[in-house]
C-alpha cells in the first residue's frame, strides 16, 4: 500500500510541472491525457483487487486500547454467572449465534489494535444478532459464516449470509485472521454472490445473499473469524466467528437433520402438537432438531427449552432485519401480511440451518410442524434416502434435493380419542388423507443432500455447488408408492382457492396407517413429556 501511494505522489509531481510549463503540443496533452489515465488505475488498484488473490494487510494506525477497558476488562470477561455456571465471555459468545466476542476481547487485551481490526466496541449491531457493513454505500446486514470445504476444485471456503436492501449488490472482500491473536487480516475479495430467493429482485427490500470468498489452500489453516469490508485491507465494523463444525477433524456424518423456521406467534400456543412433532422426528430416526425463536408461547417456550436441555432440540435466537419489527405481537402481522419479506426472511434460518449440518451430517430437511414425510416402506427417514440416493446415482444423476407430494390429512377426518390414542396426539389420530397427492414440485417438501447443497428455500434448494439449481437435473421427485409423501395436516388445501380441493381431493379418500408403525414410540414419550411439564394430567 505505501509502494502504491508513492507512486501516486509521483504522478501528481509531474503533472504539476507539465501543467506550469504550459506545453501546449499534441504530444504532451496525450501525455496529460494518460498521466490522468495512469491516476485513475492507480487509484483503483488501491481500493480494489482480482476476486480470490489473497493479500495480509498492514497494521496501519495502531489504536490504543482504553484505559478503562485496559483497566476492567480483563476481570469482567472473568466475572462468573452462577445462574449458568459460565464466565461472561462464555456467556456472551454462546449467547450470540455469530459475533466473534472472545476474538474482539483478545484484540482489546493486546493493549492495543490495529485500524484495520474492529475492536469490542467498534462493531455495529442491528436489531441484536445482525452486525453491519457498507460496500459502496450500500448496507450488509450478516447473518453467520461458516467454513465449507467441499468443493475439491475452488479448495476450502468461507460462505457469509447476509441480507442487502439492494436487488444487484457490489461484491464484498472478505477480511480472515486464522487466530485470535492475529494483529492484521488477510484480505480476499469474494468469488462469487448467491441470490437466495425464488422471488424476484426488488429494489429497496431486504434479500437474502451468500457470500462465497476464498479461505486459501496453503494459508493456515481455517480461519477463525471473518469480517466484510469494501475493499482490501479497511477498516471492519463487523465480525464474525467461522463455524467450523466437522472439518477440521475426520466426522462421521449422522442421518438427517430437521430445521424448522423462526416461530414468531406469542398467542398461538401449539406446544402439544410440537412435542409431538419432536417424538415423531425422533421415533424416525432424525438426529437433531433445530428451530428458530422469534416470539413464541409460554408453554411453547417450555417445550423448547426441555429439548434444548435434552441436548435433542437446539434453538436459534431470531430477530427480523433492518428495520422490520421485530416486536412479539408485530411478527405475526409483518409475516401474514408482507409476504415479499416472509418467504425472504425464513431463507436465512433455512440456510443457516444448512449450513450448520453440512460437515454433521448426510441430509437436512425443511419442514413446519404441520407436515411430515413419511416413507413408503422404509423403517425410518435416513434408511429411505440412502435407498432414494443410491437409486438415482445408478441412473446417473446427482440430485441436490428429493422433493415428496403432498397428501392432505384434513383436521376434521380424525379418530375418536381412547385410553391409548388420547386426543393430544393429533398427527397419530389423522391417519385418513386425500388419494391423490399435489403435482411434483408444487407444495412439495424436500430433503436436501448436504454433498451438494448450498442455500434453501421452504419447498427445494435454490443453489448448490454449482451455482442456481437446474430444476430437471438437480431436483429427484421421490414416488410415492415406494419412497415417501408428504402428510401435510390442514383444515383445507393449500392456496387461496378451495374450488379444486372441494372437487378433486376431499371426494377420494383412504385410511393411511403409516405413522402407527412407531406409534407406541411416539405415544409413550408424547406422553411422558407432556406430564413432565405439566401440559396435561396425569
């Protein structure tokens, strides 16, 4: 960089001296023409670099750190809760889903940091769980990173979740210090932008973006944090940790994952159906359930904290972002009425929820707690997708999501409550549903190839490996009548109008006992939990 500003100095030095001597021939105004030329470069060479070439940046300025921070510091990162048995420095790094605080508090510790390194109190929060960046006086709003190291032809990679109120963002550079103690970041500026969203752009709403940079074949290592800037070797406002789940050692990949998005209605209290739900993603063999909280019920807090204790269930704080609310009665009204920022917003915790599994496990699935997959003949959900993967490999595809119909369990075609069918386990007494199933790809949901997958969207992925997903070649529509449906559990079908339902669904029906072959399964831990926490009788 100094190498760069002399020259720059330079140049001006003898621009200045042609301009006094007043040279007026066609050969010295070309000359000007490409001394002003030879500024412009020179400048952006400054502010800019090829996309993926890694270049350490210089301490700069130091800053020093303060003195009360320098004072205090050190002994109220050490200060325990005993509420939660963890210091405050654990305390705030578990609470936040993403801000990297011991590597901030490190920086701080130092005595001092350099310019191009945020400390503690530099980085700019939105709405708690978002930090912000300026690219070219547009806002990022970050989200998460994760380390992906699956692609074998770009080598390791670093992707950044993000949101822009922007439809054609500038592309970022990505900052990495591979430790803590790291005084100065690598800069990299990033490869490549995923739009994640099946909507189109708008101008002026939030949208999802993944930003994908370079992490480096022969640097060192994996880097620990990351921070978006505009250009190489600025000044952060952000940072985050790089989570790094599986890859640094050798990983047995479990089955599947379940994610569900953020729940956001204080009112509506669904805690029975959802510890039910739980039991049947267990009792089919998913390893791990995740969900977002934005507002939730009481009691529907209690459940989640129960299986987050179990060490079952993990919960993932949710906050809309920029300026949307984020307030417990306004969430319900924000999502139902503004769709546009529905169906972006829920791709961030699906994506998210990818991203967290890709080293952990084979598969991640998407689903509400009103639908299910339920497999043909298959023992369990990991059994029938090694089956459905290895049937497609053998005919030479490589599909990035396997997308199941949907068949209607309809709330009023129930069973009659008994002593071991109790009215509190509804997916257990819906075992009637419509004949025919929805068309492949409309109102489907999907189970995704953590191999292969990159950002999601409620029903299929939207990007893999490769870039936007191929809707003939990336998506495998699982058959019914051998692999797995969709139950979805509604009082009518999807969609505004009811006209088609009345006509071609609600007519045809059969009795589907699928969900029964684990039924005293579900039944019995249903049961137990309930009691435990005091949702029913004993």
């Amino acid at each position: 960089m100094k190498q760069i500003a002399r020259k720059v100095t330079g140049v001006v030095i003898l621009l200045r001296l042609f301009l006094q001597r007043r040279w007026k021939s066609m050969g010295v105004t070309f000359l000007l023409w490409a001394v002003g030329v030879l500024c412009v470069v020179t400048l952006y060479l400054t502010y800019t670099q090829p996309a993926g070439i890694h270049v350490l940046c210089e301490c700069g300025e130091k800053v020093e750190t303060r003195e009360r921070v320098d004072r205090y510091l050190a002994n109220l990162m050490k200060e325990v809760d005993p509420t939660i048995n963890r210091t405050a420095l654990q305390a705030s790094e578990a609470w936040h889903p993403s801000l990297a605080v011991k590597f901030l508090v490190s920086q701080e510790r130092r005595g001092y940091r350099c310019s191009t390194t945020p400390g503690l109190f530099s980085v700019r929060h939105s709405n708690l769980y978002w930090q912000e960046a300026t690219v070219a006086h547009t806002t990022f709003l970050l989200y998460g990173a994760y380390y992906d190291d699956r692609d074998v032809e770009e080598g390791p990679l670093v992707r950044v979740l993000v949101m822009v109120e922007a439809a054609w963002p500038p592309t970022p550079t990505c900052h990495f210090w591979y430790a803590h103690d790291d005084p100065v970041p690598v800069a990299t500026k990033a490869i490549r932008m995923d739009y994640v969203q099946w909507q189109e752009r708008v101008e002026g709403q939030w949208m999802p973006f993944l930003v994908t940079c370079r992490a480096g074949r022969n640097l060192r290592g994996i880097p620990r944090v990351v921070s978006l800037v505009a250009y190489a070797c600025e000044p952060a406002t952000n940072a985050l940790r790089v989570l790094n789940q599986g890859f640094s050692a050798p990983y047995t990949k479990k089955g599947l994952a379940l994610c569900h998005k953020f729940i956001f209605n204080p009112a509506r209290d669904f805690s029975k159906r959802l510890v039910e739900w739980v039991e049947v993603a267990r009792a089919w063999g998913v390893d791990e359930v995740m969900v977002y909280e934005g507002a939730a019920h009481p009691n529907v807090t209690k459940v989640l904290r129960y299986y987050q204790k179990e060490g079952y269930l993990k919960v993932m704080p949710w906050t809309s972002p920029g300026s949307q609310p984020s307030i417990p009665h306004l969430y319900r009204t924000l999502y139902d009425t503004q769709r546009f920022n529905l169906f972006s917003n829920e791709n961030v915790p699906y994506t998210d929820c990818l991203l967290r599994h890709i080293a952990t496990h084979k598969y991640v699935a998407v689903w509400d707690v009103d639908e299910f997959m339920l497999p043909a003949t298959h023992p369990s959900l990991p059994a029938m997708m090694d089956a459905a993967k290895a049937r497609a490999e053998s005919l030479g595809l490589h599909p990035t999501s396997y997308l199941a119909r949907c068949s209607y369990y309809f709330d009023d075609l129930t069973e009659q409550p008994t002593n071991d069918l109790p009215e509190y386990l509804y997916s257990l007494r819906h075992v009637t549903r419509t004949v025919r199933l929805t068309p492949p790809a409309v109102f489907t949901k999907s189970i995704h190839d953590t191999s292969y997958a990159l950002g999601l969207h409620a029903h299929f992925a939207l990007v893999n490996l490769a870039g936007p997903v191929d809707r003939i070649h990336d998506l495998y529509h699982l058959y019914p009548g051998h692999e797995a449906h969709l139950a979805h559990y509604r009082s009518k079908c999807q969609g505004e109008s009811q006209v088609e339902c009345e006509t071609d669904f609600r007519p045809y029906l059969t009795r589907d006992t699928t969900m029964w072959r684990h039924r005293q399964a579900i039944s019995n831990a249903a049961r137990r939990v309930l009691m435990k926490l005091n949702l029913i009788l004993p």
